[in-house]
C-alpha cells in the first residue's frame, strides 16, 4: 500500500510539474506578445500625431484660400442669387434665372427628378443647382 502511493504522489507530482512548466512558458510567451503590441500602440500613436499635424497643415485657411482662388474661379454671391422659400419654383413650372450679364434666360421646365432651386455663379457660366446638389452642399 506504501509504494501505491508512493507512485501515485510521484506521477502527481510530474503532472503538477509539466502544468506549471506549460504555464511558466505561456505566461512568458504572452508577456512578449503584450510588449510587442505596446511598442505597436506607441508607434501608431506617433504616427497619428504626425498625421494629424500634416493634416492641421494641409488645412490651413491661407493655404485654402490661395488653393481656390488658383483652381476654383468662385465669385462673390450676389444679392439677386438669393430668393425666399416661395419663390422656389413648382415641379413643372418654367424657371427663368438671371444671367450675370444682365437678362434672363429660359434654363428649362423643372422636371419631376431635379427642381431648379438656386444657381451659382462662376466668372464665365450661370449654373442651376438642385436639390440633391443643395442638401450636399449644405452640409
């Protein structure tokens, strides 16, 4: 009886010992992994920081301003571009808009699909906007 449990404590004992071995080298092979992705956060940290001053950099106003002013040709709106809700035209109503050089021109007959509500002007052409483009713009 003696020696039964003499083997039964060593074959324990072996067992435990093999479970902390497995658990020692998990516990080390997660350590290594934790430390890998803190050094992975810091660099992804740095290099959000860095984009983030790029970008504060890229939108500058200045630096905007002289970008449309070069590529976009915008005018000023004038006082006539702006109309109150009433006078937003019908669907299937002609829609007359003023031309930039004095006048008024027959655009076209506000279909079903896009309504003429407002025009831009740039320095060369009238263009009508419709509601689609408006509610983009806005926001």
């Amino acid at each position: 009886m003696l020696r039964f449990i003499t083997i039964f404590v060593m074959i324990m004992l072996c067992g435990v010992s093999a479970g902390l071995y497995h658990v020692k080298y998990s516990v080390d092979h997660m350590e290594r992994e934790g430390e890998t992705l803190k050094s992975t956060i810091a660099q992804e940290k740095e290099s959000i920081r860095i984009l983030q001053a790029e970008w504060s950099t890229l939108n500058r106003p200045s630096r905007l301003q002289k970008l449309s002013e070069r590529y976009l040709d915008l005018v000023p709106v004038q006082v006539s571009q702006i109309v109150d809700f009433e006078a937003i035209p019908v669907r299937g109503q002609e829609v007359e808009v003023p031309h930039p050089e004095g006048g008024a021109q027959s655009v076209a007959k506000a279909s079903m699909e896009e309504p003429i509500t407002a025009q831009t002007t740039r320095k060369d052409k009238v263009f009508a906007i419709s509601p689609a483009a408006a509610r983009m713009e806005r926001r």
